[in-house]
C-alpha cells in the first residue's frame, strides 16, 4: 500500500518541480524554442540523419508548446505565435549543425 502512495508522491513532487520551472522561463525563450525544434527536426529528417534525435526534438516541442499554451501570465496583447514566426525567419539558412546546437542550448534553457 505505502509503495503506490509513495510513487504517487514522487510524481506529483517531479511534476511540480517540471511545472514550476517551465513557469520561471520567459515566454519568448518558448517561442524561440518552438521555432528551432521544428527548424532542426526538419534539418535532420531531411539530412537523412538519427530518427532518434528528429523524435527528442519533436517530443520537446510538444511539451514546449503545451507550457506555452499553459501560460497565464503573458502581458496582454502578446501573440506567441508571432514571436515563433519571427524566430523561424531569423533561422532560415541556417546549417543543421547549427540548428542542432540551437536546440540543445534550448534543452539546457527550458530544462529538458
């Protein structure tokens, strides 16, 4: 009995612990973020490169936008979708080497 109850805890406290720090990261690191795992996804899917690391990325964006999605405390008039659009252009041409890096620095940043 104790065993499933204290698992329960040590999830609860792990996702709090998740919760609270994707809450502390400012909102456009997020759509920042956003736009770079899609932008390397793409580099390394079509580079032929580790579907491993195309799934990590995928995988992050998706928790990435959900915490965005999550948000209440964005000033008003703040359209992450816009931020996201911006940051994708200033990724155009960029090498997937680079994209790659873009999205392990993200990792670090948003804690993943």
């Amino acid at each position: 009995m104790r065993a499933p109850i204290l698992g329960g805890l040590i999830l609860a406290t792990l996702t709090g612990f998740s919760v609270q720090a994707q809450g502390t990261v400012d909102f456009r690191a997020q759509a920042r973020c956003l736009a770079v795992y899609e932008a390397a996804a793409s580099a390394v899917e079509q580079g032929g490169g580790d579907k491993a690391l195309v799934k990590s990325f995928d995988r992050n964006r998706e928790r990435t936008a959900l915490a965005l999605a999550a948000r209440r405390d964005l000033p008003a008039g703040t359209n992450p979708a816009a931020i996201q659009s911006a940051e994708a252009d200033k990724l155009d041409g960029m090498n997937k080497d680079a994209l790659v890096n873009e999205a392990k620095a993200c990792d670090k940043t948003l804690g993943y």
